[in-house]
C-alpha cells in the first residue's frame, strides 16, 4: 500500500490495547487499521497488505505465530514488516518469534513512545521510501 502515509495494522484482541495504540500511531501520521482477531487481520492484509503490522502473538481465531508462518510462506507478505507486541516475554517465547520471521519483539507492558520509535525503526530499514517522507 506504499506511496503517501504509511498504512498500519494492528492485530490485537484486547480492546483497550488496541484503541491507545491506534490512537497514538494516528498521532504520528499513521493510517491505522484494527483486526481484533487472527483471521480479520490475514483477511484484511489479503485486502489491503499494509507497510506493517503489529502483531499479537495470543489471538482468537488464529495464532500471530500461525499468522507469521502463513505471511512469510506467501510471495505478496514474506517481507511485510511485522512488530510481535506480548504479553509472552521469555527467552524461549522471544527466539521463537525471531524465528517465525518478526522484525521486532515488544513485551507488554510497553511504552507507547518506545513502540511508536520501534515503529519508524522498523520502517525505516524495511521500506526506507517512506523515512524520507
């Protein structure tokens, strides 16, 4: 979806969560999208593949490690930029991530300006056309 404000999807069941993050990615210039649920957000990115993608690991419906397993083993998604945000902060649980193919690990709780400097990282190196803008 590239060219003009970069396009986030935020896959994250808990409600709450997802508003302060929606709200303050809106605040740096994002367009944000919302998917309370694994199968909405892989619907979504089939409708509409985004710059990035904030990733719960503990989802209904699907998994974000099924979900990354799915993105990455797919031509249009392999290298859709992915920041895993959860609850599941141990050694074990953060290799695994890595492994499936995140771009970045962010246990909650979490500060949303460190998120949000996650995010322009992240961007920055995946898709450097928008860190220019």
């Amino acid at each position: 979806m590239t060219l003009g404000t970069p396009y986030i999807l935020i896959a994250e069941d808990e409600r709450g969560q997802a508003e302060i993050l929606k709200y303050n990615l809106e605040e740096e210039g994002f367009r944000v999208g919302v998917a309370p649920d694994g199968q909405q957000a892989l619907d979504m990115i089939e409708d509409a593949v985004p710059d990035l993608l904030i990733l719960d690991w503990m989802l209904p419906e699907k998994s974000g490690i099924k979900i990354m397993k799915k993105l990455r083993a797919s031509a249009d998604t392999k290298s859709l930029p992915v920041i895993m945000l959860t609850a599941r902060g141990e050694e074990d649980d953060r290799l695994r991530g890595f492994e499936v193919g995140v771009d970045d690990y962010v246990v909650k709780p979490y500060l949303p300006s460190e998120l949000i400097a996650r995010v322009h990282a992240v961007l920055r190196r995946s898709r450097p056309e928008l860190a220019e803008e």
